[in-house]
C-alpha cells in the first residue's frame, strides 16, 4: 500500500518558521563562520536551534529484513522522463532496493550486505555512458551497477571481486579537473580510502586505491561536491569535516560543525548530502541522529550554518527518527517534487520493518525561508547522504534476485 498525502501550510505556521529562520540568517551574519581547524565561529556562538518542521508525502515499501536493516539512499535522475526517476535504498542485511517515486519497489538485488550507495551519471562504459552505482559491501568489497534507463534496472558491472580495507560509509566523486571517478569508502575505525573508477577495457569497471588517511574516530556519512572539489565526512561523535576530494589532497582539513556544546549536532552524525541549487550554491545536509534532525549549512564559503528541521508525522505516515543515510536532488521530478527530492531513512517505521521518507524539497525550502525558484534543472551529479540506525522490529521475508517482494511486504 503506497501513501501519498498533501501537505497544508496555515498562514500562522509559515510567519514562525520565517521568524525562526529569521533570526538564525541574523546570527550567521553577526558571527560569520572563519575557516579553520576548529570548528567555525557560526556554529560556536550560535546555540541549538529549534527545529522546523516538514512533513514526508511518500513512503517507501517497507525493507524485506527486520531490525537494524535499511541504511542509505541514492537518487538517480531519468534523463528523458524525470518523473520515473529512482530512488536506491540499502538492506544491511540482503541487498539493494529499488523504488519508483510512489514508493513502490521496481527491483530488489540480494547481493550482500549493502551497507552504503552512491552514484555519478556519465561514466563512460564501453560504447555507452552511463549512470553508475557503488555499494559498499559489509564484506569489505565494492558492489558496482550500471542503470538501465529503458528497463529500470540495476546491471552488474564489477569487473572483478574488488577487496577494500572496509566496507562501511562510501561516496562517489568525479573530478572537475581530470574528470576522472573516484569511490571512497571508510571504516568504523575513521579509515578512508580512495579509489579510482575506471572501464577496464571489456565494458567492465574495475578499481585502484589511490589514497589513504585517517579521521580520528568511527565515520560513515560522507558526500563530495564535484564542482569545488571537497569531500566532507562525518565523524560520529565529533563533527563534520571537510577535505579535499582530490587523491593528492593529503590529510588537511577544516572543521565544519561539531557535537555537544557549541555545536548544531548531537551524535551520531550521521548522513550528508549536498542539495545544488545552481551557480556554485546549495546546501549540505547532515543527519543528526542523535536528536532525529537534519542540519542544514551554506554548500559555498565557509559552510555557515543555515537552520534545522525535522520531519513530522502527516496523516498516516509516521515521523522519521534515529535517520542513518540521507540523498537529495534538486531536480525537477514532477508534479509530485517540481523543485527536487529529499530522501531520509527512517529508524524506526511505527511498528514495521525500516523503510525511507520523500520529502518534496519545496517544503524544505518554505520551512527555511528559501525563494522558490519556477525552474529546477537536474544538476551535474545527484547526491546523497549515508548514516547509520537503530534496531527495528518486524517479520522478515524471504526474496528471490530481481522479483517483486511479496504484496504482504508493500506498505505496512
């Protein structure tokens, strides 16, 4: 059963969420936000602000596996019809899912324990470009498809069993300067490393590390931005930070925000992604999982810190909490999405398995006090935004590769 609501905005509602929002735009101006290795000054001298709220008007066909199951999203961009866009959602514990913007599942691949997935349009493939998709594998391996535009489908291309030295938080990167792909992937223990995506000659893609380097502590959520070349990650318990993207871009790095006093987050941080609004503008996103909110800061600059929200519940779909992976668009996808897409998964589902939310982004962007904008064009790349969970409850199903989940598993 799929569930698609509108949403209603009451005149009062709107000049509070303004006021909010208001008041933060004025903070950021007074404190600025100085580039440095310590966190930056907006969010020092700017306390917690309270959330917005927003609500999801469609949610996914819950995940096949019970518990601690679904993790991350990724949306890919039909490039003739944006309407049969996709969103790719993980199962730690079976595979990928994929959903049509309904929320119905179109295909499930029980390949592994898919823990996070990314992807980059464009990447030349034999005698075709493509839309490609990486996975990271719980087994310490990079799961690599292609997607079929006229079928819908995701296609195996991995050359080869590719081993990295986790399979935890990934993100995908494509170069503005070499226009070459790269895959990062890191572990529990704050490992990154970096690989170079490329076709192997056969129409197959294949991988090499270029780069390795240590956060500190335990990371997942990770996003780069293809057009300034940074690559931010989350560092759980302590904050975001910002690198550069590039394999020789070594280990420096600024601190964007950080958890506890002084701080927008409160741990896990989780997921983030990077909405594109166009001329080098947008948002990152992160999860704050820790307090079931999503942080929202200025992509350009010094990534000051804009304003928080949540999402609530709105008639029969449930709040979204304890969000691990995150994915926005700010493509135009229809009726349904006109300004883009914003994707959580969500911790807990009332009393079913995991599933992901859609939110329409142009109820973020009245939440924060952002002009709508009467055109959205898909941007270079889609992003996305990984995070992690916590358990769930529910009965689990047995699928079969590339089949429908049963109708009992549809909705909940």
């Amino acid at each position: 059963m799929i569930r698609m609501y509108q949403l209603c905005w009451t005149p009062s509602y709107r000049l509070a969420q303004y006021i909010l929002t208001l008041a933060s735009v004025v903070g950021l101006v007074a404190c600025g936000a100085p580039e440095a290795a310590a966190p930056s000054a907006t969010s020092s001298l700017i306390p917690p602000a309270a959330p917005l709220s927003v609500a999801a008007t469609v949610e996914a066909s819950q995940i096949p596996h019970e518990g601690d199951a679904a993790d991350d999203p990724a949306i890919w961009v039909h490039p003739s019809d944006p309407a049969l866009s996709m969103v790719i959602g993980t199962d730690k514990k079976g595979g990928l899912a994929v959903y049509d913007l309904a929320g119905q599942q179109l295909q499930y691949l029980p390949d592994g324990n898919m823990n996070n997935v990314d992807l980059r349009a464009g990447f030349p493939l034999g005698s075709q470009v493509v839309a490609l998709v990486a996975a990271s594998n719980r087994n310490n391996t990079i799961a690599l498809y292609q997607v079929n535009a006229a079928t819908r489908r995701l296609e195996n291309v991995a050359a080869r069993v590719i081993s990295t030295g986790a399979g935890y938080g990934a993100c995908m990167y494509r170069s503005p300067t070499t226009s070459k792909y790269y895959y990062f992937v890191n572990s529990e223990q704050g490992e990154v490393e970096q690989w170079e995506l490329f076709d192997n000659g056969a129409g197959k893609v294949d991988a090499i590390k270029v780069r390795a380097f240590d956060v500190g502590t335990q990371t997942e959520g990770c996003v780069a931005d293809d057009q300034f070349g940074h690559l931010y990650i989350g560092e759980e318990a302590k904050g975001i930070w910002k690198y550069g993207a590039e394999p020789s871009a070594g280990d420096a790095r600024t601190q964007v925000d950080k958890t506890g006093s002084g701080g927008q987050l409160k741990a896990d941080v989780e997921g983030l992604t990077i909405y594109d609004s166009g001329g080098g503008r947008g948002y990152l996103i992160a999860s704050s999982q820790g307090a079931s909110t999503f942080v929202i800061y200025r992509r350009e600059g010094t990534n000051a810190y804009v304003a928080t929200f949540e999402i609530v519940a709105a008639g029969r779909i449930d709040a979204v909490s304890q969000t691990d992976g995150v994915a926005v668009t700010s493509a135009n996808l229809g009726p349904a999405f006109p300004q883009g897409l914003f994707v959580a998964q969500d911790g807990k589902n009332d009393d079913c398995h995991q599933n992901f939310k859609f939110v329409p982004w142009h109820s973020i962007a009245a939440a924060i006090g952002q002009a709508p904008s009467s055109e959205r064009h898909p941007p270079s790349h889609t992003t996305r935004l990984i995070a992690r969970s916590t358990l769930r409850r529910a009965s689990a199903a047995a699928i079969q590769k590339d089949t429908f989940l049963p109708i009992a598993m549809v909705g909940c």
